[in-house]
C-alpha cells in the first residue's frame, strides 16, 4: 500500500504544479493586459515628457548604431555567399541581386534588428528599471507626485516604437552594401545595375510590411522590458531575471508576430 500512497502523492503534487503554473500564466496575461491598456491612458495624457522621449530615442538609436552596423553588413555579406552556389547551379547567378533585396527589406532587417535590440535595448530597460524597483526609487517618484509610468516606462516604449523603424531600414541598406560588396567582387557587377536589378523586384508592400514589423517588434520589445522591470522583486537577483525574461519573452513574442505578419501579408498579396 505505502508504493500506491507515495504514487498518489507524486500525481496529486504534479497536478498541482501544473495546475498552479496555468493558473501564473493566464494571471500574466491579464497583468500585461492592464500593462498595456494603462500604457495607452497615460500616453495620450498630459503632461507629455518629451525631453524624456528625446533622449530614450538617443539610448535606442544612436547608442545601438555601431552594433545594428556591424550585424547587418555581415548579414548581406554572409546571405550573399550562401546563396552564391544554388544559383549557380541553375544558371541564375543574375538573379542574385533581387534574392538578396527580397530577403533582406522583407525579412532579414526587420528580424535581425528586432533580435539585436531585443538583446541589448529590452535587458537595459528590464535591468533599469527593476534596479530602480527593488531599491525603491519608483516608490520616492510616487510619494514626490511624479507619474513613474508616465516618466519611466511611457516615454521608453515610445522611444523603441519610434526608432526600430528608422534602424530597420537602415539595416536593410547597410546589409544591400554588403551584399553589393560582394556581389562585385565575384561579378564585377556595377554600382548602378546591382540596385536596379534588386529594386526593381521591391514592392510598396514589402516596404509597409517591414515597416508594420518593425512598429509591432519595437513596441514588444518595449513592453515586455518595461513590465519585466517595472514589477521585478527579489534584490539583485529580482534584477537579473527581469533582464533575462525581458530578453527571453520578446525574442519569443518577436518570432510569432514575424509568422502571423507573413501570413496576413501572403494573404494580401
């Protein structure tokens, strides 16, 4: 009889593990849920903090550039020679020019910029943000009547939203540099025939496309580090997780409205 009580035992512990874990899930939902509608109130509120704004735009943009640089001539280089060798086994190398503006403006630059800041813009706003909670500076912005979610977590989802459309397309010109490097080096093909060729393949919905990704990832990617830092608890420790899932959550939330945009874009097209 003891096996048979200690087996009901582990069943019973198991299902309440899983039944608590559901019950955390669907509680996170709701939480993000009134994250995200509070977000929209306090954004069309005055006052407006634009110096704020302003320079959240300078820590996202500029302060990501070099990086943002770095990833996405290598992107255009690297597709570029990946892709060298199946065209030419069909005889196709001249098409590789329109292959690469495709795979870059319609989903090479909004992704690769969307995981870059993911990476380095979502865990700076969860580690600053949940530093500033668990040392309780947000708790002195409410008793000095300051709006910490106004100040803090507003202007900072503003801020990504507004600039991961800028860097997207800068990423999608830097990696068709990269790709014409190459491109050139092993074809001699011309400045002016290499962007004729891959223009001339874009359409105005690839560009409205990337540009939709690009506002939905940055706005993600905002929310999901702020609402990890803004409720982070457990000292420092509270911290690096907060960090960790910010990075974790919108890298996974960045994936699945890659494949519902592609989807709802095929459609159209």
């Amino acid at each position: 009889m003891e096996p048979d009580s200690e087996k009901n035992k582990l069943s019973q512990t198991k299902k309440y593990f899983i039944s608590r874990r559901i019950d955390e899930f669907f509680i996170d939902i709701h939480n993000v849920s009134k994250f995200i509608v509070r977000f929209f109130k306090e954004a069309f509120l005055p006052p407006y903090e634009f110096q704020e704004i302003i320079k959240q735009c300078y820590e996202v943009g500029y302060k990501s550039l070099f990086l943002i640089s770095l990833t996405g001539f290598i992107t255009g280089i690297v597709f570029t020679k990946q892709s060298r060798p199946s065209l030419s086994t069909f005889g196709a190398s001249s098409w590789l020019p329109s292959l690469i503006s495709i795979a870059i403006i319609r989903a090479l630059a909004p992704l690769v910029t969307a995981l870059i800041a993911a990476g380095k813009v979502g865990s700076n706003m969860g580690a600053e943000l949940g530093s500033m909670k668990v040392t309780e500076q947000i708790d002195a912005m409410e008793v000095s009547a300051t709006n910490p979610f106004k100040f803090l977590v507003v202007t900072r989802v503003i801020a990504i939203t507004c600039m991961l459309p800028i860097l997207v397309m800068y990423t999608g010109f830097i990696g068709m540099i990269g790709s014409y490097l190459n491109v050139h080096h092993n074809e001699l093909t011309s400045y002016r025939a290499f962007f004729k060729s891959a223009f001339g393949t874009i359409s105005f919905l690839d560009i409205f496309s990337s540009v939709i990704k690009s506002v939905v990832f940055g706005f993600t990617i905002g929310i999901a580090g702020c609402y990890q830092g803004y409720y982070a608890q457990g000292g420092t420790q509270g911290v690096g997780r907060a960090a960790n899932k910010a990075v974790v959550i919108a890298m996974f939330m960045v994936f699945i409205e890659e494949m519902i945009i592609v989807q709802f874009v095929n459609a159209i097209r």
